[in-house]
C-alpha cells in the first residue's frame, strides 16, 4: 500500500467509524505503483454496515460526507478522492481487474 495511504490509516479509520463503513479499499493508481507518476487522486471502494445508506440523503449520503472528508485529510497532497460504493462495479471487463488490484484501508467485522 502507498505511504499516502498508510500514513493516514488512523485516522481513515476514524472517519470510516463515523460515516459506518464496514470496509474501505483503496483501488487503482495507488494499488499498482503508478502514484508517482503524476497520478494525484485517490480511488476508494466502500461498503457500508446498512447497505441503503448510500442511496439515503443524496448530496447527504455516508459516500459523499465521506469523500469530502477524505479531500480535506489529503488536502494540498492530493487533487481528487473518489468514493465508489462496492457492488457499483459489476462490469465483467471491470470487476475483475478491481478484485486483483484492491487493497484493505479499513475494515470493520
């Protein structure tokens, strides 16, 4: 896992506590060595305890409360954090690729 990504652990972990995520991935860039290479965002994948709270509150939704929270902890180091909800990607072409490159952040049993 990237620096970017470990060094912050805690305290992903405090916000993944707040908003219910049951588990955070990190996917992408990050996850295969290409962060250093100009790549500036982050891509997360998350699933949460109640499984309809991301279609609960629109702009209010845990996803997007959680995401504006991960910019501003990665503020200055980074120029976007993406917050995808597991299950989203169920493209055949796409899904596998995610299952191999994904990384546990956080993870609440």
């Amino acid at each position: 896992m990237d620096k970017i990504v470990l060094d912050k652990r805690d305290k992903i972990a405090r916000l993944c506590k707040k908003y219910g995520v049951k588990r955070l991935d990190v996917v992408g860039d990050v996850t295969v060595g290409l962060s250093g290479r100009g790549s500036r965002d982050l891509d997360f994948l998350a699933s949460f305890h109640d499984p309809d709270a991301p279609n609960r509150g629109g702009w209010n939704a845990p996803q997007f409360k959680l995401a504006v929270d991960l910019e501003d902890l990665f503020e200055g180091e980074l120029d976007r954090v993406v917050v995808g909800i597991e299950g989203e990607y169920k493209h055949p072409s796409v899904k596998p690729w995610i299952e191999k490159i994904r990384e546990v952040v956080y993870a609440d049993s």
